[in-house]
C-alpha cells in the first residue's frame, strides 16, 4: 500500500497543494520509490514545495539530479526547507520521467515525475503504477502507457514491454 501525500505548502506568498505519492519502503522492491505530480516546470517554485515534506521524513535531501530535456530551466542551487539543495542534469544517464533525490545520511530516491499537464485520471494510474510493490516499468514507460489507459485495473507491467523495464 502506498502513501498519498497531499499537503499544501505556502512558497514565496503563494499557496500549492503538493500531489505526491510515496511507496512504502520496508516491502518495496520495484525501481521507482514514489511518484510526483509537479504543476509546473519550474524546478525553482516545485521543489521547496516538494522538500519541505519530503525533509522531515527522508532526512535533508541536499542534492538532485534530472533529465535536462524534461525541464526548460535547471538551477544550479534551489533554496529549500532551509538549507541549499544542489541540482544537477544528466541525458542519456537518467530516465526523462524521473527525479533522483540524495541525501548523505539516508540515501536515494527515484521519483517518477508525471507531466504537468496530465489528466487527473492518467496522473492518478501512473502514481498508483510506480508506487506498487511489483511494479518493473520504467518510468518513461510508465508515462508512455499513461496516454492509453486512464484508471485501467490492468497491473502497469501489462504495458510495458521486456525493453521498458
């Protein structure tokens, strides 16, 4: 069973509501440890947000990295819960679909990111997709699949074939 967490964070005067849903770690074994749902691509105004809940439970997260096709503007540094987050880029490295957050103490995580602009519906099946305990998809192939199903009771490994997983 997974966490939903939905929690609204005040940054720079604005009110968001953060849409993240996180797998549950002691009996996890599939690739992605969670899901987000940014409303944006602006890693600068997404990712305080994201880690002034994630902090409290994962530790100080103090270093990301994404994949620089995905978003438009990558800080280099992003102000959050605090302290100073590092943000780096790869290509070929990373999935397009995934953020990887680290911490020094605790370790790493791998976020599948869903398209802001994705359906609530499609949004929800994807979330749902990465965080279960069997799931063996990518996360591009995760969000390759969201475009054909939308709340479908088929498990996410149905859709994506051996080369996505």
């Amino acid at each position: 069973m997974a966490t939903s967490v939905l929690a609204t964070r005040s940054h720079e005067g604005a009110e968001q509501t953060l849409r993240l849903q996180l797998a549950r770690h002691g009996d996890h074994p599939g690739i992605l440890d969670g899901a987000w749902w940014p409303h944006s691509r602006d890693l600068a105004r997404e990712l305080p947000v994201l880690l002034a809940v994630l902090d409290p439970l994962w530790g100080r997260i103090t270093h990301a990295s994404v994949h620089r096709a995905t978003w438009p503007h990558i800080p280099g540094k992003v102000p959050a819960a605090g302290h100073i987050l590092r943000l780096g880029w790869f290509d070929a490295e990373q999935d397009a679909h995934t953020i990887s957050l680290l911490s020094y103490t605790v370790g790493r995580w791998d976020l599948l990111v869903v398209p802001p602009p994705a359906s609530p519906d499609a949004a929800a099946w994807a979330m749902d997709a990465a965080c279960a305990p069997d799931n063996t998809c990518t996360a591009s192939a995760l969000v390759d699949a969201m475009e054909h199903v939308t709340m479908s009771p088929l498990p996410a490994r149905s859709f994506c074939t051996p080369e996505q997983r």
